[in-house]
C-alpha cells in the first residue's frame, strides 16, 4: 500500500491498588467518567470483562473515558510499528505515533478542560509535513 495509516493512544485513568481496575483521573471530563468508572455490578471500561470470540481481560482495562488504550494503536491483525523520530514513517503499515498520558478522549479535541492540545496537534502536523 502506498497510504500512510498512524494511530495516536490517549489515557486518563489510573490503576487503583484493589482490586487493580482502571479509574478515571480526576481532571478527566464528568460525563466520561460515568462510562470509564469501574463498579462492581455496573461494569466501567475500568473493569469490563467478557469471555468468547474476544476475551476482553484487565489488559483492555487503561482507557481515556471512551475508548480504551490497548484497542488504540491500530486494527488488530494489522501491522504495527512504533513511531521512532529518527526513521520515516512506513507506508502500509500502522504507525503507532504514541501515548499520550493524561488525555482523555475530549482533551485531544479541545473540549472540556483548559489543558492545551497545541502540542499535541503541532506533532502532528510536523509529521504530516514529512510524509512524501
């Protein structure tokens, strides 16, 4: 393939010590803390289980209120390559650009919180710019 495919992780939320499930941060933004929280009935992405075609086990557990991080960096089955800064990227295969820690899924669109996402976008149009 001649296209470029990247992919960017975000994480908001912290592995508590008991039971080791994944909570919200507390500056991530309220509506997503409702989907994300772990409870004990009332399964969150913090602590959602499932057996089957896909088991779906703690690794799925880190997530940025929406979505969660292990699901992040590409299609399963695809090609993966973590994004090194002195190589250029690779056409065809998953560019996984990196995790970007304390981002929840409405920070990275400017939503919410004034935590600025400048940087996040100027390395991506620094990327961009290198593509041929």
């Amino acid at each position: 393939s001649n296209d470029y495919y990247c992919s960017i992780s975000t994480k908001a939320s912290l592995r508590g010590i008991l039971p080791g499930w994944e909570y919200p941060r507390p500056d991530m933004f309220p509506a997503l803390m409702a989907v994300s929280f772990p409870v004990p009935l009332l399964k969150g992405i913090g602590n959602y289980t499932r057996s089957g075609k896909v088991t779906i086990d703690s690794k799925w557990w880190p997530n940025d209120g929406a979505a969660n991080v292990y699901g992040m960096s590409g299609p399963e089955g695809s090609a993966l390559v973590e994004y090194n800064p002195a190589m250029p990227l690779q056409k065809g295969v998953w560019n996984h650009i990196g995790l970007y820690n304390g981002y929840d899924h409405f920070d990275v669109i400017g939503i919410g919180y004034p935590q600025s996402v400048r940087p996040f976008y100027t390395n991506i149009a620094k990327l961009l710019s290198q593509m041929e």
